[in-house]
C-alpha cells in the first residue's frame, strides 16, 4: 500500500511539473528595434525650410538666380525626405512588426511585412540613385537572409532580426552620409 501511494504521489508530482513546463510562458519579448527615435528627419527638414526662408527673401528683394539655388537645395532636402528618410523609417516599422510577429508565432503575417520591407528598400535603391543602391541592396540580402532563416532555422531568426535592425537603425543615423552626392533631383 505503501509503495502504491509513493507511486502515486510520485506521478502526481511528475503530472503536475509536466503540466507546468507545457503551460510556461515565453520569456519576455525584448523588442529588436529599441530606442527607436526619429532625429534623423531634424536635419533634412531645417535644411528645408532655412533655404526655402531665403529663397523667399531673395525673391523679394531682386535676387531671383540665388533665389532658385536656394529653391533647388530646398527641393534636395524635401527629396531626401521623399526618397531615402520616410521610406527607411517604413522599412525599420516593418521589421520591428516583423520581429513582434515572429516571436507571436505569426510566420506568414511576419513574411509578409519583411517582404512589404524589401518593397520600400527596393524603392529607395532604384537605378537613377547609384549612389543609394548598394546600401539597399546590401539590406535587401539582408531580409532575403533572415527570410531563410525563419524558414530553416527559425531558433537563430532572433539574432538576424538584430542584425537588420541595427542596420536600418545605422542607415537612418547615417543618412546624410550615405546621401553625400546622391543627386536625388535633377
């Protein structure tokens, strides 16, 4: 009688601990995209507005060739906007959704939003912006990696979703030198 109730007792509690670890929570979700800030959109739009400000000035007073080189720079910074900046930060809110998806078990809806991703960067490297090309690209071959690992390895997607967005993060700081002579307006 003895030992059926040590067995008993015994099943229990290995009953009980199995029950337990099944029903574990995830550890917490520690988000990829950490610290997410929007600085980088200051710069480009001062530059703006400060030659907008002048070219207005000058027109006012007889100057009209400065005017349209001020006009021209402001056209550049509004560009830079357009085509690098708010498309970048598109791509950066995609793969931090990506990333709170994956780790929800959401696969598809999280392929689905690094694909939308690869879309804006495929945008920002188009052909007539060489000079934006190969760092988009690079990110491409980026996704297109940590897509493959969700697929063949999804216990080292983690890590490759840092990866990409400590990339995007450092493009967004780095904007206006990734830019340099990028010739965004003809």
């Amino acid at each position: 009688m003895l030992r059926q109730s040590l067995f008993l007792l015994l099943g229990l509690f290995v009953g009980f601990v199995a029950c337990r670890l099944s029903h574990k929570t995830p550890e917490p979700w520690i988000p990829v995209l950490e610290g997410t800030s929007f600085v980088f959109f200051n710069g480009p739009i001062a530059r703006a507005l400060e030659t907008a400000q002048t070219a207005n000035e000058r027109i006012g007073s007889g100057q009209e060739a400065e005017a349209q080189k001020e006009l021209r720079k402001t056209i550049e910074s509004v560009s830079r906007m357009q085509f690098y900046f708010v498309p970048m930060s598109e791509t950066r809110q995609l793969v931090y959704d990506a990333d709170r998806l994956f780790y929800l078990g959401r696969i598809p809806e999280a392929k689905r939003k690094l694909g939308r991703a690869k879309d804006f960067l495929l945008g920002v490297g188009q052909a007539e912006r060489h000079r934006l090309r190969k760092p988009a690209n690079e990110l491409v071959l980026l996704l297109d990696e940590l897509l493959l690992t969700i697929d063949k390895a999804p216990g080292n997607a983690p890590a490759k979703f840092q990866l990409v967005g400590d990339r995007i993060n450092l493009m967004l700081l780095k904007g206006d030198l990734v830019l340099s002579g990028a010739g965004l307006v003809e």
